[in-house]
C-alpha cells in the first residue's frame, strides 16, 4: 500500500522528481593537473606560480609520506619507550597534517593543482618506501630523520627560490611553517638516538 501511495504522488506532481538525487554523475576534468589558472589578480605571473606549484607539490608528496610514516611507527611502536613515541609520533603526526592542509592550500591559492590521492603520491615521493612489518624502534626513529631530511633540504631550496623571484607567501609559507616545523621535529626525534644511562652515571 505504501509504494501504491508514493507513485501516485510522484504521477501527480513531477516536481517531486527535485528532491531525488542524481547520482553516478561523471564529467570532463575542469582543471588538468598540470594547468595553473592563467588569469589570478594575486601579483604573480604565470610563470613563476607554475615553477612554486611544482616545487609545492614535490614538498607536499614527500609531507604527506612523512605524515603517514609517523602514523605507521605510532600504531607499531614498540618496547620499553612505548608510551612516549606512541604520543610523540601521533602528535608529529597531527603537525604534518597541519603541514600537508597549507601546502595544499597554497598551490591552489597559486592556481595549480594539489596532488591528493596516495597512488600519486608514491609515484611522486622522493622518500624511500618503509617495510609493511614492524621494525625496532632506532631503525623507525631513522627512517623518520632520514624524511625529515629529505623534506628539509626540498624545502629550504624551493624558499631560496620563492625569494628569488619575489613570491613572498611561498617563502613565508616555507620557512614559518614548513621548516621550522620539520627542524623542531628533527630535534625531538633525535634525543631518543642518544645513548644515556637511566640509573647511574658513567
């Protein structure tokens, strides 16, 4: 009775079609990845938003793998320092999200295009692919500075180049943000390495 009631509805009132989704749509890309919007009252020519959109796009690929590296050791951390790397690496973790929202905002504030899906992403990363399985801790924290490095180095000579050719927000947006982040990180990581003894002095 109640299907009867409702076609009876729908045969009386074609508007009632509105309120149904359509769904399964499909449609030409409106941007291709590798366009920057030609057109963009931001002060910045084309050719120089193209050459920060591709050197953001590299960082971005490579902080998004460093982000969910983070996410791998903080889920298969293990032994007598659990706790403490199971915090730090997820707090690490949530800053490199951070990072990877305003790298991408930024490339499309420039016109480009931001890489977003994880193929693209390891097709594109310079960072070395981990193991599935779990390692020891010292080798995670390794594999973890080893992508800080990589990260830091990209991003200290794409911010030299947004200083070059006077794209100041890429620059700001590199060195505030970026780096000082990774650098802060790196330190932080880098302390769990160092030999110390927990009871006694040598």
């Amino acid at each position: 009775m109640k299907s009867k009631r409702f076609s009876s509805l729908r045969a009386a009132s074609p508007r009632f079609d509105r309120a149904q989704p359509k769904l399964h749509q499909r449609a030409k890309e409106i941007q291709p990845f590798d366009a920057v919007i030609a057109e963009l009252p931001i002060g910045l020519s084309v050719k120089v938003r193209e050459e920060m959109v591709g050197e953001l796009n590299q960082i971005l690929s490579d902080t998004i793998t460093l982000r969910d590296l983070y996410k791998k050791s903080h889920w298969q951390v293990s032994g007598p320092t659990f706790y403490q790397l199971h915090l730090l690496f997820d707090k690490h973790y949530s800053e490199q999200t951070e990072l990877v929202d305003e790298i991408a905002e930024r490339i499309m504030l420039l016109g480009g295009i931001s890489v977003a899906m994880a193929h693209d992403v390891a097709e594109t990363t310079n960072i070395p692919r981990p193991p599935t399985g779990r390692e020891e801790v010292p080798v995670e924290i390794s594999r973890l500075l080893e992508a800080h490095e990589i990260v830091i180095k990209e991003t200290r000579s794409a911010a030299h180049r947004a200083a070059d050719i006077e794209d100041d927000g890429t620059n700001d947006l590199l060195v505030s943000d970026v780096l000082r982040t990774n650098e802060l990180q790196v330190w932080f990581l880098s302390e769990h390495l160092v030999s110390m003894p927990l009871t006694k002095a040598k």
